[in-house]
C-alpha cells in the first residue's frame, strides 16, 4: 500500500514484524497559547519523504539493522478534555510497547510526552534527555494539570521518570513565575541553561547527558524550540537565543550509546511557518533519533531487517 508514510517507511499493519514504530500523536488541545501542533505529524510526515538513508558521520544505514515502519497516527475519540485525550495516547502507545516495538512519537504539543510515558514506562522511572526552552515542570495552569508547561512535573509524581537521571538542555526565556524552575532544581533534575550550552559547547553537555542517565533506559524528549525561531519558527512558544539547526544535530549525534527506550519530537506547528524548514529540522531530528536506536541495538532481532 503507498501512503505518504514517515521517511517511506512500510505502514504498520502487523507490529510483531517491526522493532520501532514512527508514530503520530495530532494533538494540541493542551497549549497555553498558540495551537497547531496537530499539523505537526502531517508535515513531519511530508518533510520525512526526502530523508535518506545512511548517515554522514557514522555511514550506518539504520533501516538495516532495524525494521522500522509507520504506526500511523494515534486514532483519538475524545480530543476536548486533556485527560480523556491522554488516555487515547497511552493506550495506543502502550499497544506498541505489549509487542515490544519501540515507538518513536512525533507531536502534538508536549503534554503528549506524559502519557507516552505512561504507555512505555511499566517498571519504574526511567531516565529522561529533555531538550527544551522550557523545563515543563510547571503546575496547574488555568484548571489543568495537564497543560503542554507540566508533563515533567505530572512524569516524576506519577514514577515514570527519575529526576536523578534527569537533564534539561537548552531553557530560556522570560517566565511569569519561577515555580517550574525551582521545581527542576528541587526535585534534582540538571538543568542546562541556553547560555551555559554556549558557553560548554553541545558536546560537553551531551557528555554530560550521558554520564547523568548512566547505563538504565531513557527516554528522549525533544522540543522544536529548544531550536532558535530563526531556524525553525514553525512551534507555538518560541524563544529568541536558542539552539542553531547544526548544534542540534551534533548534540544528538554525541548521545551515541544512551540506552533509549523511546523517544518524540514535539510542538511543530506548521501554521507558523510556511516555508516548511521547521518539519524539515523536526523529520531530521526524529532520523537522527531512530538512529540513536539503531546504533544502540544489542538485541538478537536487531540487523534482521
Ligand atoms: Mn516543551
Ligand atoms: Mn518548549
């Protein structure tokens, strides 16, 4: 069947024939402002039709040594309440993880990362890379719990994540209130600063990022506008002083050797940005991503595909 898929990977139709799914998660119904997320699959998707498939720096051809393909997009039933909206997340995620196929999320705004997690994460926390302009450990705001600023906060009361094993790279930006940065620091979360990662250089804090999350299973958590607007503007919270496209990438590239036990890409906001650039980033990240699994395969399926 030829569907426009994520990077033409087969659309998945019976999972116990993959190890990884791409997956869609078209929801934004938990932004504090700018909605458009829902767009983010379908042009991440478009975008993913150029990708190639063997890397610059390490040749690896990641579609050889796993068999990756499109889950398709999570098919909600009730979008107008955040909670009900999770619950169609999890429990589509969680039907990947039953048949053990590593899913690979892309966004929706970042409230879905919560009940990925919840999907995924079945015996304790797990250690979490968040790369980010905001930490996303704030609280209630405006009558929910489970608005796109508190998946992190909701993730470590719940055990899903273990804020020892946690690091936030790349926050910025003016806040109204410090309750999510102090709630970072206090919990033992290593936050990384926008400045800081210009002062160290991105492959300090990846060495960094890799020595905090140790040797267990972690979970990638990247946000586009952890990226500067001026290359990817396309999100609904951008902040000026961000990451370049190419520091990105090398950041990324530097994490070889993590232990990912999943991973998403979120807040892409076609809307915003005609030009396309920011899918662009966003279906080059998530390639990146799924090499990250790929090289990190130990497992006696891998190099079957
Ligand atoms: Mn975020
Ligand atoms: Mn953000």
């Amino acid at each position: 069947m030829h569907v426009p898929t994520f990077m033409r990977t087969p659309l998945i139709e019976d999972a116990s024939e993959f190890d990884v799914a791409l997956v869609g998660v078209p929801y934004d119904g938990a932004v504090t402002n700018r909605p458009g997320a829902r767009h983010g699959p379908r042009e991440v998707r478009n975008a993913s039709t150029m990708m190639r498939a063997i890397h610059p720096t390490t040749r690896v051809n990641p579609y050889e040594r796993i068999r990756v393909g499109d889950g398709g997009d999570v098919p909600f039933t009730r979008v107008y309440e955040p909670e009900a909206a999770h619950d169609d997340i999890e429990q589509f995620i969680a039907g990947f993880n039953r048949q053990r196929v590593l899913t690979l999320a892309v966004g929706g705004d970042h409230s879905i990362t919560l009940p990925v997690l919840r999907g995924l994460v079945s015996d304790g926390p797990v250690g979490l890379i968040h790369i980010d302009a905001h930490t996303d450990t704030w609280d209630e705001f405006m009558g929910s719990r489970y608005n796109h600023g508190a998946p992190f906060r909701r993730a470590v009361e719940e055990g899903l994540i273990d804020p020892a094993r946690t690091i936030q790279i790349g926050i910025r930006g003016a806040q109204d209130s410090t309750e999510g940065w102090d709630y970072s620091a206090a919990s033992g979360m290593r936050v990384v600063p926008m400045h800081e990662v210009t002062q160290s250089g991105v492959e300090a804090v990846a060495e960094e990022a890799l020595r905090i999350v140790g040797s267990g299973p972690t979970y990638l958590s990247f946000d586009i506008d952890s990226i500067d607007p001026a290359y990817a503007p396309g999100t609904g919270t951008p902040e000026i002083g961000g990451l370049t496209s190419v520091e990105a990438l090398i950041l990324l590239r530097a994490l070889r050797g993590v232990e990912l036990m999943g991973a998403d890409v979120v807040e892409v906001a076609p809307p915003f940005d005609p030009t396309g650039g920011t899918s662009l980033i966003a279906a080059t990240v998530l390639y990146e991503l799924l090499c990250l699994v790929a090289e990190g395969d130990e497992s006696p399926e891998g190099g079957e595909a």
